[in-house]
C-alpha cells in the first residue's frame, strides 16, 4: 500500500499551486513572457524540492525564497546586459523580473525598514542589557530578518543595521 493515500496527500504549497495555474493561463493567452518566466520559476522550485538528500514539497515560505531569488538574478542580469549596451537582453530580463516581482509580497519603505531595525535593536538590547555593539551585528541580523520575512533585500537591511549600531 502507497504511503500517499487519497486522505493523506501532502498539500501543494497554495504559492506554488498558483503559479502553475498561471502558467496554463499564460499559454492559453500565449503570453510568452509570463510563460516562460513561470516555467523558469517553477524549474528552479523543482530542483530546490529535490536538492538535499530527500526529496520534499517546499512551504509558501520557501517558494517565495526561491522566487525572490530568481528575481534578483533577473535585476542582476538586466544591469550587467545594459551595462553591456545589450538592451534587448536587458529589457527581457526587466520583464521576466516584473512578473516575479508580481509573486512577491510588497517592499518595505525605507522609512517602515528603519521602523522594524530599530524594534529589533531594542529587542537585542534588551537581551544583551544594554546597546548593541557593532559586534553583536549578527544578533541584531537575525532578530530584524525575522521581521522583514522577505519584504526588504537582505543588503538593504544589512547597511541600516550597520548604520544604526555605529550611531
């Protein structure tokens, strides 16, 4: 007997169920942008499910830092190829990168990024007993990630934590 009956199946991840039917959506409209940037998206989750030693459905969670992923390849190449003159190249990034980016939750201003730092610094604080220094950096990373859950770019969170441990 099958480990995976009809009442214990393990649950497509909702992000992902999407984003397949998406993709159907897209070819029916043939829309070859959005179907190949799905494709390349759902490529790229497939190969996170099956890297490591078991094989395993990813959360919404990880979905999302996977797409997050893909996107800023997408910005990352689209720079490199205009750097380079090679516009076209660089404008099919842009787009690939603006149908992820369509997937992924809101960025936070910089002004709610500096709210939710300064919440963790005086969470940190508390813990330690007094400010942080810049040698407890590491502390304060992961207590401030842990409130952004993929809503800022890890860079940007980085420098204002360095910025605000250095004042």
């Amino acid at each position: 007997m099958s480990l995976f009956t009809a009442g214990n199946l393990p649950a497509m991840a909702e992000l992902k169920a999407r984003l397949k039917s998406d993709m159907t959506a897209a070819l029916k409209a043939k829309d070859k942008v959005v179907l190949d940037t799905l494709r390349m998206a759902l490529t790229a989750v497939g190969a996170e499910e099956v890297s490591g030693k078991q094989a395993r459905e990813l959360s919404d969670d990880e979905v999302l830092k996977v797409l997050a992923r893909e996107a800023k390849k997408r910005k990352e190449a689209a720079e490199a190829f205009a750097a380079a003159g090679r516009d076209e190249l660089a404008a099919k990034e842009r787009a690939e990168g603006e149908v992820l980016s369509s997937y992924l939750p809101k960025q936070l201003s910089d002004e709610e990024l500096t709210e939710v730092v300064r919440r963790a610094l005086a969470e940190v604080a508390e813990e330690v007993g007094g400010k942080p220094s810049p040698k407890q950096m590491g502390l304060v990373m992961k207590a401030a990630n842990a409130k952004v859950a993929g809503r800022a770019d890890g860079g940007r969170v980085a420098a204002l934590v360095k910025t605000l441990l250095n004042q």
